[in-house]
C-alpha cells in the first residue's frame, strides 16, 4: 500500500513546501523530532540540488509499509544534467568541502536506505527511506 | 536498562543537580557525560532532544515559546551532527591511509634492500631514515668477483610516496647494469638515460657513485650534482671535500659524467650523505660543516656502523626529533 504525494521543485519556496509534505508525513508515521528534523534535512538537500543544479525536478514522499515495518521513502527526481561522478559525489568531504551542506553521503547517513541513479544529459534519481523503529 | 534509558537518567541526574546548586561538579558531571556519548556516537541532536523531553517532564507548565525554541536548536544542531558523523568518517579513512602507508614503506624496504657487504681490511658503515614513512633517499653496494667495493647513494629531489617510487626504479635500473665492473662515469652515464626517459621532467635525482679498487688502493668516484662527501686524511688528521662536478640525472640524455681519483691510506676514511644531513634545520639554520666533521671526530674511536649511529642520534636531537628530509649516512673506514 504506497500514498504518495509529489512537489515540482522550481524556486527556494518549493524547497520549504516539500520540507513540510515530508515533516507532516514523518509526524503521521510517528517518528520523533530528531528523526522527523533528520528527514526534513534529507529532503532539503535533495531538493535543493534539483534546485541549484537541474533547474527544474520532484520530490514524492511515499508511505512505505513492508513486512510490518512503516517507512518513509523521499524520491528526488529530475531531468537535469546529471552527475558523471557519482562515485565522486559519494565521496565524505568533496562536496562538502565548500560548505555546500550536507552533501549526497550526509543525506544517506541521515537515511537507512540511499538509491542513486543518474546519467549525464538525461537526469538524477535518487530515493532515500527511512524506517520507524 | 539499555544504553539510550541509562543515558537518559544519567543525562536527567545531572541536570536536576544543576539546576538545584549550579555546581562545578555538576558540570565536570557533564563534561564526562559528552566523553561517554560521543563515545557510543550519539549525534549532538538527540542531546537536544533528551533536553527538551526532560524540561517538559520537569517543568510541565513551562511556557510553550521557551519549548517551541528547541525547534530551532535541534535543526541547527542536525547539521553539526552530519558535520560530526563525516568527520568520524574521514578519521577512520586516514587511519585507513596510514595503515596503507606502512605497508608501503615495508614493501619499499625490501624492494629496496641492500647488505652492507663485509670486506676484510674495510669497516664500513650506513644509516637512513625517512623524513615520512617512504624513503626518498637510496643506497646500494656491490661487492664484485675482483673485490672491488662499489657504492652509490641517491637523493630524489623530493620526498614522500612520489620520490620512493621514482627511488624503486633507479635500483632496478642499477640492478640490470652488466655485471662486469663498470667505472663510476659510466654507471651515471647508464643511469641518466634511465631516468630521462622514464622520469616525469619536474623530477630530478642526485647520485654519487663510488668504487674502491684494493688492488690499488685507489677510490674512483663521479657524482651527478650529489652532495659531496668528505675524505679523512687520518695522517694529517684533516677533513677535505669531495669534489665531483656533474649534472643531476634525468636533465638531459647526453650528459657525460666526469671521474675523479682518490688513493686511500690505512685510517682514512670516506663520508658520503644525502642533504636531509646537511640541511639539518636548527634553530639557528642549517647545520655548519664543521658541526658535522665535530660530530664524526667525536667518534671517530668507534667502528662505522657506530659512528653512522650516533651521529644520526646527534642530529636527530639537534631538530628536536623532526627530521624535515630523508636522512642518509655512510662512512667507508680502511682498517689501519
């Protein structure tokens, strides 16, 4: 069974907007604050790379539920240029490095579970859950 | 109870006893108690998190703006707590790195190796020590069926994992010379076209070479812009440079190495080295000839290996146990 709900990422306030679809479902799932201020930062720095770097994407927040386990699954997609690094990307302290936040490595830590998938000229996916304990 | 419960009422402990007496030894509690969660990873985040359930658990009536401020707190300190986690992360990498390392410098020490040969009527001693885990410096000696006792000593300008490989690849090139003696010039000849071509352009190498003969006492010695060693005159009791002209190896393939002689009396003694000696940083600057020659006359009374040994130690105390370059010494003493 999967609700899902999508935000078209364009400008800073949609950045906001898919923060708060993932903050209401996190809280109707029942996770805490600190996990709940975990997603919400994951789903910030997803969307704000489709933000910075595609222009234009979505993130979909989906309710997962698997073997009784209730989970949270944030998809961030787009079709902007891609990343012909990823292993680079992956990497702790390269993207980092300039204070751009988190970074690609700090949302799988802030997650259970990271999924990337990305080819250049055609677009990022990446999916990113999170499960209640 | 679990580590997370136990956490939590010690957490709850010292924040009670605070707030009742605002003691240093509540917050030396509270120092100990960071050590023990940052030792069992807890991110700075769920210390905000305990801090607030635990306010609302005392102060029910608190005034829900104080409360709604943790908010605030607890996003901020999310991004410490990614900032953290990465942080242990690439500490476990440079660990990682350093192990890595150690292997290497073992494996260039057996790629490496040579034996200081034992020859009857010489005494001959050698010492080096990288500035960091890969040595930067070389040497090599060849005993030959005519007794003959080559040497060379090596210096990649540069040091670290790039100069040890460099370093890996002149030996192999010494290795594969012909067996048959070859005078000293040549040997630098021979290995200038090595380095030439096989070399990056930025990378240059300084190499002594040596070669007693005993059937005529006579040392044969060319250098390609190497340091010079001294000679011991142990008549006179007096030090005198080495001198060798010579460009450094891999500047330009055509290079022709001048030989120089040196006839060597019983006592006398021959003092080769890499810069990582002469360049001995002190407080004061480099080290003065003199400090060095002071320093070998100071054991002159020991065997070679013995004088190597202690004058290491000696400069080694000099720097205050920094060495800032690789470190080579070798002393070629004739039995009197």
């Amino acid at each position: 069974m999967n609700i899902q709900s999508c935000i078209t990422i364009i400008n800073e306030w949609d950045i906001v907007a898919a923060r708060q679809l993932g903050r209401n479902v996190a809280k109707e799932l029942g996770f805490g604050t600190v996990d709940q201020a975990r997603i919400t930062t994951a789903i910030s720095e997803l969307a704000r790379n489709i933000y910075l770097y595609a222009g234009k994407g979505q993130i979909c927040i989906d309710k997962l539920s698997e073997g009784g386990k209730a989970g949270l699954q944030i998809k961030a997609v787009d079709s902007g240029p891609g990343i012909r690094e990823i292993r680079q990307v992956m990497e702790d302290g390269f993207s980092t490095s300039g204070g751009l936040g988190a970074g690609l490595p700090g949302v799988k830590r802030l997650m259970d579970e990271f999924y990337i998938d990305s080819t250049p000229g055609q677009g990022t996916q990446i999916k990113a859950t999170k499960w209640l304990r | 109870m679990d580590f997370r419960e136990m956490m939590e009422s010690k957490y709850r402990d010292i924040l009670h006893h605070y707030i009742k007496e605002q003691s240093e030894q509540a917050l030396y509690a509270g120092q100990k108690f960071s050590r023990k969660s940052i030792e069992h990873k807890v991110a700075p985040e769920e210390i905000i998190s305990l801090h607030k359930s635990l306010l609302l658990e005392m102060y029910p009536e608190l005034p829900k703006d104080i409360i709604h401020s943790f908010d605030i707190l607890l996003e901020v300190m999310v991004g410490y707590g990614i900032a953290y986690r990465e942080h242990q992360s690439l500490r476990h990498q440079q660990e990682e790195l350093r192990s890595e390392m150690e292997i290497a410098s073992n494996v260039q020490q057996t790629l490496l190796g040579t034996s200081i040969p034992t020859v009857p009527g010489f005494d001959i001693g050698a010492i080096s020590v990288p500035a960091k885990h890969m040595n930067g410096d070389y040497f090599h000696f060849v005993l030959d069926e005519n007794d003959n006792i080559s040497v060379a000593i090596a210096d990649v300008i540069g040091k670290g994992i790039p100069a040890a490989l460099c370093m890996s690849m002149i030996k192999y090139a010494m290795d594969s010379l012909p067996e048959n003696r070859l005078d000293p010039s040549s040997v630098l000849e021979n290995l200038n076209r090595v380095v030439e071509q096989n070399v990056d352009p930025s990378m240059f190498i300084t190499m002594f070479y040596g070669m007693f003969n005993p059937s005529n006492n006579i040392f044969y010695y060319a250098s390609a812009g190497h340091e010079p060693g001294f000679y011991y005159d142990s008549k006179k009791k007096e030090f005198s440079e080495l001198v060798a002209r010579g460009l450094l190896l891999g500047v330009d393939k055509r290079t022709k190495y001048s030989q120089y002689e040196k006839e060597i009396f019983p006592g006398d003694m021959i003092i080769l080295m890499s810069d990582g000696v002469t360049e001995c940083r002190t407080e004061e600057g480099f080290i003065e000839k003199e400090t060095l020659i002071g320093y070998i006359n100071k054991y002159i009374h020991l065997n070679a290996q013995e004088i190597v040994n202690n004058i290491f130690r000696e400069l080694e105390k000099l720097q205050h146990f920094q060495l800032r370059d690789d470190f080579t010494l070798i002393i070629l003493k004739k039995d009197v």
